[in-house]
C-alpha cells in the first residue's frame, strides 16, 4: 500500500519485476524524457498531487496496456 498511495518509492528491483510480470520492459513503464523534461520534479512523500497523478497515469497505462492484449 505505501507503494500505491505515493508514501514510498519504487525499488529498481521490483519495477523489473513489475515489467516482467507484465511483459514489458522497465522502461516502457517510465515516462519518456521529453515528458519528463516537461514535467516539473515529481515529489516523494506521502500523497502528494505529483505521486497520486504519477500512480493513476502508470495505472491507466497498464489498464490500457491489458485491454490492447485481450483483443
């Protein structure tokens, strides 16, 4: 849950972890760099705007990620 609400930071061996299980690569589950350079500094801490808009987006990317695979 710390992980989900924004409080904690994602560890390097699980976002590989995360990509395996899903069947992509780490880094297609990281914004781009022109979206980051776009995108001020994320903050870490607990619930911030930045990490709440953060998990929804990676959501909504493995949401879509999973409709486009049923098809």
């Amino acid at each position: 849950m710390n992980i989900e609400a924004g409080r904690q930071g994602v560890a390097l061996a699980t976002l590989y972890r995360l990509a395996e299980a899903l069947g992509a690569s780490p880094g297609e589950l990281l914004p781009d760099t022109a979206e980051m350079a776009e995108t001020p500094a994320i903050a870490i801490g607990p619930e911030t705007d930045d990490s709440n808009r953060l998990i929804r987006r990676v959501m909504k990317d493995l949401e879509d990620r999973g409709a486009r695979s049923d098809n």
